[in-house]
C-alpha cells in the first residue's frame, strides 16, 4: 500500500518576528489599564471581533464609540486589528508568496530593484511576511492605506523590523494614503510585485475604484521600465470580495482572458506562539505573472 502523507506542519514564524509581533503588536493593547483576558481597551472581546473590527471589514480611517464602553480612536481600532487579525493575514500572505516562491526569487536574483507596492496595506502585514521569507533581499516597500492611524502603525513595525535584523539597508519603504498618487521610478528599471492581501473584501470599495486600479496595474505592466511584474492577491472567501476581485481582473484584461485567474482556497494552520496551539484559515489566493 503506498504510504500516506503526513498532513502538513503547522507555519510558524521566526523568532524575531515573535519578538517584534510582542513587543510592538500584543504589548500596547494588553498594558492598557482596561485590558484584560476578555476585554481590550475596556471592550469585550466579543464585542471588538463582531462590531469594532467588523470581522477585518471595519473602516481603520476612523474611530468609533459606544454609550456603555467609551470611545476608541482610529489608532486604537488598529491596533486591536493588529492584536486579533494580523496574525492570521500574515500566514496567508506567507503562504502565497511562498507558493510563488521561485517566481519571486526570479525577481530579486537579477539586477533590478524589487519594489512590494501593497495597497491596503494596513501594518505592512504582507511586507513583514515578504521580510520573513526573504530576510537577506533588498527591498522597495510602497504601502498604500486610506488610514493614516494604519500607515502611522506599518511605518512602526518596519522601522522596528531593522532593530529585529530584518528590512535592513539597502531596503527602504514610501507610504501613501491614495493609489493615485503612488509615484514609482520613471527611467530605471525595476520589478513590480502588487499585492492585494483582503484589499477586495472591503466596503468602501467602489466599482469606480476597481476601475481606476486596473487602469493604474495594467499601465505600470505596461510601462517600459518594469521589468517583470507580478500580482499577488490573498482575500476571504466571501462573495462580494471574491466579485470584486473577479470585476479587477476583467477590467485588467480588457477583452482578453491573457492571465488565465483561477484563484484557489486554501486552509492552512499556523501556531498562535512559536510553542503553542495551531489555528486554521481558509482563504483565497493566487499569483499571476503580468509580464
């Protein structure tokens, strides 16, 4: 009989991004004086998961208050996404770059800078995941959010990651509150990964926005100084995320099926704690090879 495979291993992440995740994710949310084992910042945690966080879908531009507990500033609502969510989106991040793995090495083996241009970015979530999986790659980050309490906390995390021995020089970040106005190198030429991580899932997405997107993707793939371009898309598997996404691509293709998009669901398990118990998460992913 052949020999059964062994289910894989749960992910687990370095030792320096544990202490980065502790010390500048976990630790200034369960300080707090009104942090406890269920409640952060005075809330219950029930109540944050389904109404201050919105399941991941809450607006981090903006706070938000309630009669009975108080007001949380927008920063505050970040940092609760950071404590609750970041992790998770991590793994998946992770999990799809090193899916792509050899694609990606493709990109930063040759001579020509790699720019992560990563719109909604959050904490630089996906960037933190890029770090972990190519620690000694020089990097180009581009972090676009409309939160500006979320571009603050990103700009936080990679300036801690260099203490950590990860994102160091030559790697350099560049942050923007809006797509439009991202400015990336005219005459040399570079490599372009784009990263949508839950960027399609959000409800402050206008089909006007998709269309404006795919406009600006499709023009920098067409630009003659990328030199290769790939896209990198990780989302829930609701719906109205995944329609979005498939509204995106058909807007980037034009009248042409030229990338050939088959997202796939993937659930896969990481540990909460580099020793500790494994959770599961199952999401949407792909990456396509633009040029």
């Amino acid at each position: 009989m052949p020999k059964k495979k062994s289910p894989p291993k749960p992910l687990v992440w370095s030792q320096a991004m544990e202490d980065l995740f502790q010390k500048h994710v976990i630790l200034p949310v369960w300080n707090h004086p009104k942090s406890d084992y269920d409640q952060k910042f005075g809330y219950p945690d029930a109540l944050i998961l389904n109404e201050v966080l919105d399941s991941g879908l809450a607006d981090f531009a903006v706070g938000c208050s309630s009669k009975t507990y108080g007001e949380l500033t927008a920063k505050q609502r970040c940092q609760l996404y950071g404590f609750f969510n970041m992790k998770g989106h991590f793994f998946t991040a992770l999990s799809n770059f090193s899916s792509a793995k050899s694609k990606l090495q493709r990109c930063l083996d040759d001579d020509h800078p790699t720019v992560l241009l990563d719109f909604g970015c959050g904490p630089a979530t996906a960037g933190l995941a890029f770090c972990e999986l190519f620690p000694d790659a020089p990097l180009r980050y581009y972090g676009v959010d409309r939160s500006q309490a979320m571009l603050d906390m990103g700009k936080e995390l990679l300036t801690a990651a260099r203490e950590f021995s990860f994102f160091e020089e030559p790697s350099r970040s560049k942050w923007s509150d809006n797509f439009e106005a991202v400015r990336l190198p005219e005459h040399r030429e570079f490599n372009l990964v784009a990263n949508f991580s839950y960027f399609f899932a959000s409800r402050q997405l206008s089909q006007k926005h998709i269309r404006k997107l795919a406009g600006l993707v499709r023009s920098l793939a067409e630009r003659d100084n990328t030199h290769r371009v790939l896209l990198s898309y990780t989302n829930t598997t609701n719906p109205a995320g995944t329609k979005n996404y498939k509204s995106f691509i058909s807007e980037l293709e034009g009248d042409e099926d030229e990338f050939g998009s088959e997202p796939e669901t993937r659930t896969i398990e990481f540990r909460k704690k580099r020793n500790g118990n494994a959770k599961s998460i199952t999401f949407s992913r792909e990456v396509l090879v633009l040029k």
